[in-house]
C-alpha cells in the first residue's frame, strides 16, 4: 500500500474562476486562496508529510491585468510578513524557500521574501517551497547557465555533467512523491518538469479556494494504492 508521501507538490489553480462564479474581484479569489495556504500547511504536517511544494506564480503571470497584479505584490507582502510574526513557525521549526525569478518581483516583496527565508533556514522540521516568478522551463534553462559557468571557470569537467550535477544546479533538488493540481485542467504546467519526471499526479474539479482537508486525505490514500515503477 506504501506510506504517506514526505513530499507533496501542489499547483494551486482556479483562484480567479472561483471569484467570477461569486461575483467578486479577481484578487478576492487569490485572498481565499492565500487563506487555504495556511490550511493546508497545517493539514500536511498534521497527515505526515514533511515537504511541501506550492505553485503560487509563474512567470507567465506577470502578464496579468496591472490592477490584479498589483493586489496580488500587496498580498504576498502582507502574507510573508505575516510569517515572519507567526509563532507557529519558530515552535514547529518551519523552513520557507521560495523558488523562481524573485528578482522580478518588486523590491518590497522581495525584501518580505528575503526575510521569512533568512528567519528560517536553520529550521529542522517541515520544509515549505514556493514556487514564485516560477517557470519549470525557466528553471532549466537558468540551470544550464549555472553549470554552462562552471565548466567556463574550470570548477566542473564537462565529463562531470550527469543528472546529479545538473540537479545541483536547479532551484530545488527536491523531487516531489505526489503532484496535486486543482482548478480542473489536465495538464502539468510548466510544474517542475525535471522533477516531476516520475511523481504521482492527481487532478481535481474543485478551484483551489474550495480544496479541503477530505481532499488531501484522499488524494494520499488514492497515492498509498499506486505501484511507482520509476520508469518500467
């Protein structure tokens, strides 16, 4: 049957239909959405995992609608500042990376960004990743230049390049168990696509504002049924 996954990815979709279907402002969704953050990082921890991965922002949503975009800058301040203040964190030895292209991102937010990580790095416990100004392409090709470096400065022989080196050099090594997306799509997007390779993946209906905790359980328990052959 296997065990409860130490790693769990989660691309968190449907944010933006959520607030259309009630009749609300698109950054009311990402509110409710940031509301089931907190959640959920606390019903992980409660079922056992010990890695948490969550697909906040690509790098394409830089593109979105400049009112929307600049509630969404406000929220994420607000809510990495929260964390920095969060009781919780320091008790359960919680250790936050955000993963992406955060230099994009307004200087306040990175600033709120830098702080919750250099508060929590030594933290043993539960890891947290946010994906951020993330793109799985990107990951890869900003990869490639870092180890495309190394070989330049005579730090690494290019006999040397094999899948461990090359995940040395991606934002996270980390390789998730199972992948949840909400939101209703079936596809990956651009979501750690060098490690994902061989994750789980489980799709649901529900907008990630309604997912709850019933969800979880049985997305594990759906993962506890599943034979992982690793590439057979």
């Amino acid at each position: 049957m296997g065990n409860v996954p130490n790693h769990i990815g989660i691309i968190l979709d449907g944010n933006r239909r959520f607030s259309r279907r009630l009749m609300m402002k698109p950054w009311k969704g990402h509110e409710w959405g940031a509301k089931k953050v907190e959640k959920v990082l606390g019903w992980a921890q409660d079922l056992g995992v010990k890695e948490l991965t969550l697909y906040v922002f690509s790098y394409e949503n830089f593109n979105r609608p400049k009112e929307e975009f600049n509630h969404l800058m406000k929220l994420f301040k607000t809510e990495f500042d929260r964390l920095c203040e969060d009781k919780r964190i320091f008790d359960q030895q919680i250790r936050f990376n955000v993963i992406g292209r955060t230099w994009m991102f307004p200087r306040d937010v990175q600033d709120s960004i830098k702080r919750v990580m250099d508060l929590t790095k030594d933290h043993k416990g539960y890891i947290v990743n946010m994906a951020m100004a993330y793109g799985g392409r990107t990951e890869v090709i900003d990869a490639v230049k870092k180890i495309s470096e190394q070989v330049k400065n005579g730090d690494l022989d290019i006999d040397d390049i094999n899948e461990e080196s090359f995940s040395r050099c991606l934002y996270m090594e980390d390789e998730p168990d199972l992948i949840i997306r909400t939101g209703g799509s079936l596809r990956t997007s651009n979501f750690l696509v060098w490690q994902s390779a061989y994750s789980e993946w489980i799709f649901l209906e529900k907008t990630w504002p309604e997912f709850e905790k019933e969800d979880l359980e049985e997305a594990i328990s759906n993962y506890k049924k599943r034979d992982r052959r690793f590439g057979h």
